[in-house]
C-alpha cells in the first residue's frame, strides 16, 4: 500500500512515517516548515496542503491508496482572532477538499479532530454525543470533520497528544519549568484523555487497513485525567519534584479561547471495530520512562 502523510514532520506524522514504514508499506509525507528527520525512508515533498491545486497535483503525481491527513492549525487562542482565518481554512476547509478529492480517486482518506467539539457538560461523550463547541478553534474543527463525514472519510477524534518527544507541548511545559526549580500552577478544572502520539499513529494505520468510511472514533488514552493528575504523574515518572507542581483553578487564566472543562472521551467503539485502544496516560508514561529521561534528562 502507499499512503500519504500529510504533516509528516509534526509530533503524530512523523510516528505515523515511522509505523507505515516499519510496516513494509511505501510511505509519501509533507511538510510546509518543520524540515523531515534525516533517518526517515519517506519520500518528502514541501508543499501548502492546504491549496485546491496543490491537493490535486499531490493526488494525481503520488497515486497514494490512503491518506492519513495529520496536518492542522493547534493554535486555539490564535483562532479567535489573528490566526482565524488561517484556522479556518485549514481545519474547516482543507478537510473536505481532501476528502472530495479522495473519495473521487478511490483513495481512502483520515483526518483527526479533538475533544474540543464537546462543551465538557455532561461527560463522558460518545460518537453519538451531540457536540456543542465554545471556540472558534472547536467550530473549525467540528465543520472539517462534517465536511470529511460527507465525503465518505475515517475521522478520529483525540486530545492533549503527547511522546517522548521535545515538541510534546504540555509535557514540555512542565518538564522545563520543573527542572529549572520553578513552580507552576496546573488546572484541575481541565479534563481530557491524554493520548501518546504512536498509539494514535498505530490506530490510524489500523483504521485505514481495516475500515471503510464515513466513520467516526474516538482515538484517545482510555483514562481521562486533570491536567494536574496528568502533570504529577509525568514529574513522577521522570523523578522530579512533585512539591513545584499547585492545583489551580483555569478560572485564574485569561485564555482568549474558551475550553471544556470536562471534555472526557468514551473508547468503546474503537475497541469494538479495531480491537485497540490507546493506553491509559499512567501506563503510557510508564512505557515510554526510559525515553522521556533520555530525551528530557541525557
């Protein structure tokens, strides 16, 4: 099989390269910015994917049977006001393009959303959960994977995406400032399923082998946690000073985005239809220890 990965060079992508690779298959991936790591077997090719031309010239010149669509616009605060339209574009629009264009070849094609759809009311939330997002970031995210819906697309939703890997944002943010000694507030007002960015990779390979769409699941770690219990845990594993570490309130951050407090996701239909969940954040961190201390740590 030949897949494309869009975003091959980000956090997700670049695990999604490493397991197609690992797995035999021939693997083409994109990249806009963040420059390829040297050690992939990928074939890379720097291009806007987000471009109607550049969607079709991509399809028509690579002949991918799948495309695993891990690009997006993460930056939640910017997409209410200076990032908006680029937010926009390439989590409302870009998706349905793909998916049309895809779905007019024969090509199957995923692309991932977020917990962000839902409001955080009444957790924990199915597929079939009514979503109601509170920003412009989830409005964009929650158009794109309808729009892909539409097209016949495999849409997974995740959270809080994180590795043993520097450019694992909110563990990187603890790490650093704990390690230099400082103390930081973390949320116990903010609820999601950490989710280890292979096991969201190993899902969506798995999903473009065994399934057909539309369809939409929930491809997060199967605890919901607080982002403290999430943080203690991570400065645990690593050895760290858990005392540098205050539960705090969101409530005493101005985030220009609005968040769900409790956006905690159901995975039963994932285990149903692909025999495989993501693990637990605790488990995760315990499986990856070794390699966050030699990343963090070395």
């Amino acid at each position: 099989m030949r897949i494309l990965v869009l975003g091959g060079a980000g956090l997700t992508g670049s695990k999604v390269v490493s397991e197609a690779s690992r797995k035999g298959y021939e693997v083409y991936a994109t990249y806009r910015n963040t420059p390829p790591p040297p050690s992939s077997k990928a074939v890379w090719i720097r291009t806007d994917v987000d471009e109607p031309e550049s969607i079709r010239k991509l399809l028509d010149e690579v002949k991918p049977d799948a495309v695993i669509d891990m690009h997006a616009f993460n930056k939640v605060d910017d997409c209410e006001d200076v990032g908006k339209e680029q937010c926009w574009k390439t989590n409302a629009v870009s998706p349905g393009l793909w998916a049309k264009e895809c779905s007019r070849r024969g090509v199957k094609y995923l692309t991932v959303s977020t917990d962000f759809v839902f409001d955080g009311e009444n957790p924990p939330y199915s597929e079939d959960s009514i979503p109601r997002p509170l920003s412009q970031y989830a409005v964009s995210k929650l158009v794109g994977e309808q729009r892909a819906l539409l097209e016949g697309a495999i849409v997974l939703r995740t959270a809080v995406v994180y590795d043993a890997d520097k450019r694992s944002k909110f563990p990187g943010w603890v790490i650093r400032n704990v390690m230099e000694g400082k103390r930081i507030g973390v949320f116990v007002d903010q609820w999601n399923n950490p989710t280890l960015a292979r096991d969201l990779a190993h899902a969506s390979i798995l999903a473009i082998e065994e399934l057909k769409g539309p369809i939409l699941l929930h491809a997060v770690g199967r605890e919901c946690a607080s982002r403290y219990s999430f943080a203690m845990e991570i400065v645990r594993v690593l050895g760290l000073d858990e005392d540098l570490l205050e539960a705090t309130c969101s409530c005493r951050v101005n985030q220009k985005a609005k968040r769900p407090h409790k956006a905690c996701l159901k995975t039963t239909k994932i285990e149903d239809v692909l025999g495989f969940v993501p693990r637990g954040y605790r488990e995760a961190l315990r499986d990856v220890s070794s390699e966050l201390k030699e990343v963090w740590m070395s």
